[in-house]
C-alpha cells in the first residue's frame, strides 16, 4: 500500500472543504487557535509512519483523553466499572443532561461526559496521585515524555463549564459521584486539555490497532479481550450522535474531540491521527471526517 502517495492525494481532495464550519468557541483558548490547519499522521503495526502537513503541530486532544481514561479505568476496576457506566451509544450530544436525567443518572457510556465525569471520579478514588499516572500512561503509550497537560486549556473550560458542572451535579444526586465535585470537574477538564500531535496520537493508538501485543504501559495492563472490548465502544460510542455516520462513512472504531482531532484504529493494520480545528455541528472535524473517509475508501479497507 502506497500510503504516501494515499495521504498526498488524500490533502488535494480535501482543499474544497477549507474554511466550512468553525473551530469550538465554548472554551474560549480553543477560539484562539489558527483554524485554518490540517495535519494526518498512520502508523502501521510493523512500526512505519507516514504524515502529512501539519502533523507535528500539537493540540488540544479534548475528548480523545476518554480513551486513554477509560483504558487506565478499565485496567483498575475491571468489569465493575459497567455498574456506573453503560456502554451503549447515547444518540445525544456529547454534552447532553436529558438522558442523564431520565436514565437516573447512569450515563449511557464512557465517551460522553457524563461517562467520563464517572470514570474521573473513579480514578481520584482509587489512585493515589491520579493526573501523574494518568500523564505518565499516555507519555508510555506515545513513546514521548514532553506530553503534558495544558493548564491554560484546562482553566479556560473551567471558566465556562455551566454544562459539565450542570452534569455533575445531577450525577452526585444519584449518588454516582464519589469524589468532591470541584476535584472532579478539574481532573476531568486537565485530562481533556493535554496536548498532542498527529504524529503522538498514532504512535499512542498503536497499542489499541495491535491488541495481540501485551498491554504494559507504565504499569498499566490490559488483556487483549479488554482491548477488542474498548475498541467495540470506540465503534459504538466515539462520535456521540455521529457514530452511526462515521461508521457509515469510514468504518473504522476511532474517537474524536472538540479541539478538532479524531484518533482511529484499523486493528491488526494501522492506526491513523487526523486534527483540523474546524467542526461541523455535533463537535466532529470536517476535513477530519473526510480525510479518514478518503482513506478506508481508497484503501479499499474498513473493518467491515
Ligand atoms: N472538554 C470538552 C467538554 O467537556 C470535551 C468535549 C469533546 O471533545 N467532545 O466539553
């Protein structure tokens, strides 16, 4: 497979979409980002890797931290972690409260922020220094000990955060939060603030692409089965209302986030990174979105 000649002519076809939709506002550090950028980086299992325009500028990673989150989680709790989380799609914005309320506060999965607002709440009670072995787990994943949290980031969202608080708070109400609300909005807000590139994030999805492969990562394991497991969310759940579209489109398990990123995995193949700030009306990149769809197309492969 000529995946330079792949992601070149990927880049020419996207050009038309320059400029429709804008970057996330709501976090007012994200408004300031240049949205006029596109990187793509794929690394295949046997370690080759291929980028193409800016995919060494790095970015706000926003909800891609929810796959590294819930894997740490998953390595922790095991299965009972389903006790407080669903794992079924939720059909619903990211950001939604209405399901939350009328399922009674059991959030439909882990990939919204409902569900990751519980997994933050589980790792602060069960880690005794949370944001140091969650930061060094995805350094071990992407082979790359500069990845940090971007405290900026972080507080900004803090600042405007009436919907996760609003979350939060009805979680503690039904009795699914264990920690200090504030603890968790600002764990939750630091995981979603680190920053990464392309290039990071493909070599940091490997582990998921490959789940043959033993799972050590900074003391952090997971069985194969564990793996295929949080690759079928990544499938079902990873673009909120989008996923049954991206399935549709590109037919690989993936997840994106509001800074303009979408990690996907081609398991036993491949796993790719795309980030363009500008996002269409559920919170997804739409050059992203393309690129990833131009890829399973002239590759001829999805998982399906
Ligand atoms: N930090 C963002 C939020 O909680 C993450 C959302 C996202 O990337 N979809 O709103």
């Amino acid at each position: 497979m000529d995946y330079n000649k792949i992601l070149s002519d990927i880049y020419d076809e996207i050009q038309p979409l320059a400029g429709q939709g804008k970057q996330a506002d709501y976090i007012p550090e994200l408004a300031k980002v240049d949205p006029d950028q596109f990187g793509m980086s794929l690394e295949t299992i046997s370690g080759e890797m291929y980028s193409i325009s800016d995919a060494d500028v790095r970015f706000s990673i926003q909800s891609i931290s929810k796959v590294f989150s819930l894997a740490l989680c998953f390595s922790v709790v095991g299965d009972e972690l389903w006790k407080r989380v669903g794992k079924e799609p939720s059909g619903a914005a990211f950001n939604s409260l209405i399901q939350l309320e009328i399922e009674k506060g059991i959030p439909r999965n882990p990939f919204i922020n409902s569900g990751n607002l519980v997994v933050a709440d589980i790792l602060l009670s069960k880690l005794e220094y949370p944001e140091e072995k969650f930061i060094s787990f995805v350094r071990s994943l992407a082979q790359n000990e500069e990845i940090d949290y971007c405290m900026r980031v972080a507080h900004s969202e803090r600042e405007k955060s009436y919907l996760n608080a609003a979350i939060v708070n009805i979680l503690k109400y039904y009795g699914n939060i264990e920690n200090d609300i504030e603890r968790v909005l600002h764990f939750y807000f630091m995981m979603c603030s680190v920053e990464m590139s392309c290039a990071e994030l493909a070599r940091a999805f490997i582990p998921f692409a490959n789940h043959k492969m033993p799972f050590d990562y900074a003391g952090v394991t997971l069985t194969s089965s564990q793996i295929k497991r949080m690759n079928a969310i990544m499938q079902t759940c990873g673009f909120y209302d989008e996923a049954g579209e991206f399935s549709f489109l590109v037919g690989l398990p993936g997840k994106s986030g509001v800074g303009g990123g979408i990690a996907a995995i081609h398991p036993m193949r491949y796993s790719v990174a795309v980030w363009s700030p500008r996002l269409n009306d559920k919170g997804n990149s739409i050059m992203g979105m393309k690129a990833l769809e131009l890829l399973t197309t002239k590759t001829e492969e999805s998982i399906f």
